[in-house]
C-alpha cells in the first residue's frame, strides 16, 4: 500500500470515533487537525456533516477544506470544550509523545488539542518511532526573536533552521531543530515554551495522543496510551 493509501485508512477508521460520540442537541462540535492525513479525514467526515454543529480547525487550510464540505467552523473562544480532537502527527513514541508541525500548524494545533477531552492520532506507521527526534522539531518563534531562539537551540545541541518563505497563519517563522535526542519530551517541552520569543514548540507531550489509529500493511492498529 502506498503511504497514501495507508492515510485514506486511518482517516476512515478515525470516523467510528465520531460516531461513537453521543450527539447533544444542536450537534457536535469536533477538534480538526491539519495535513494531508487530516485531508483524507475531513473528506470522510462530510457525510457526516449533519450530526455537527461544526469544527474547531487548527488552520486556514483545514477550515477552508471543512467549509467547502459544508461544515462549519467554529472560533475555539465559542467553545468550552470538544469531546474529541483528530489529528496526524509527524512522529509518534510509544508514549503517545508526539512531535508535530511538519505543517506549519503547530500553535494552533496544540491550542484545538488542549480544548479537547480525547485527542486520536491518525498516521501511517512510517511516523512511529522509538526515541522522538529524527524529524527536524519545529519551533513558530516571533520574527525578531529568530536568531536569538535559534543560537539557544544550538546550545541545546540542535541545528536550528529557520523554514524558508514560511510565515504561520499567526504571522511568525518557524525554525526546525535537527539533530536533538528527545529523551525527556515533557522536560524539552517546558524547557523550549518558556524561551522568550517561543511561540510554540513542536513537542506534544503535556498534550499528547489518547489514541494512535497506526496504518500498515497489515492494516489499522490501534495503539491507546
Ligand atoms: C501539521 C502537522 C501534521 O499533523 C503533521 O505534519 C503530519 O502531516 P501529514 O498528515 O501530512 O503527514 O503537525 O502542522
């Protein structure tokens, strides 16, 4: 199966999630991740369209693809909380540990992940790894903090990147760190955040995947953390 293809499935197994979910009156109200994982979800989620009150996305890409099926989307100031959350992820431990922001989106992506009770990782297995590291961690930093939170990030033994013709949906850069072994993601995670001029960084371990819909050749295996 091709990567794609491995997507497509978890995006489909990622929507016995919704329907699972009791639908209060005047509809749901989803958390909606970003990527192309994610693409393949809000695709399935349109025959659904009916039961949602709509979605909180984490992007402009996300909410314009929602929008164009026909779903609404919601400010995250409008709700208090939403039972489930979807999103891909561009490496996942055993933990439920995640690194994401391979799509620019990972502000808002933690934001929508924070308002929501349950968070399903969907991902092709190509994304699990041991140790999380091996993708570049992404950092959305304040532009005039750039160069400051990167030489911080070398002394952290990194090679930080700033991400060429990148500005994120809030106006920022975002750097990618290569190089790191994340042996403590929570304590790298708080270390990072507190950086003035850090937005956000790529680590989702205070607000990691419940469960992980992990796509193979053998098909979609569950992982619950
Ligand atoms: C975007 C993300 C995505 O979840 C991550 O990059 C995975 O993307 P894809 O589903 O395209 O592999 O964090 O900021």
């Amino acid at each position: 199966m091709t990567q794609d293809e491995l997507k497509k499935l978890v995006a489909k197994a990622a929507i016995s999630h919704v329907t699972e979910l009791p639908v209060p009156p005047g509809g749901l109200v989803l958390g909606v991740g970003t990527g192309s994982t994610v693409n393949f979800f809000i695709d399935e989620l349109a025959v659904l369209r009916d039961r949602l009150a709509g979605a909180v996305s984490s992007s402009e890409r996300s909410s314009e693809r929602l929008r164009g099926h026909g779903i609404a989307v919601l400010d995250g100031n409008a709700v208090e909380r939403v039972p489930l959350y979807i999103d891909g992820a561009d490496e996942i431990d055993g933990n439920g540990h995640m690194i994401k922001g391979g799509g620019a989106a990972l502000t808002r992506e933690k934001i929508v992940a924070d308002l929501a009770d349950r968070f399903v990782c969907i991902a092709d297995e190509s994304k699990r790894v041991e140790q999380l590291g091996r993708f570049p961690l992404p950092v959305e930093v304040i532009p005039m903090a750039s160069s400051q939170v990167m030489r911080a990030l070398a002394r952290l033994g990194g090679r930080p990147e700033l991400r060429a013709g990148v500005v994120t949906d809030n106006g920022n850069v975002i750097v990618d760190v290569h190089g790191l072994r994340i042996a403590d993601p929570a304590a790298m995670e708080a270390e990072i955040n507190q950086w003035p001029g850090v937005v956000c960084v790529g680590i989702f371990a205070r607000n990691k995947a419940d469960v992980c819909l992990l796509g193979g050749a053998g098909g979609v295996q569950t992982l619950v953390f």
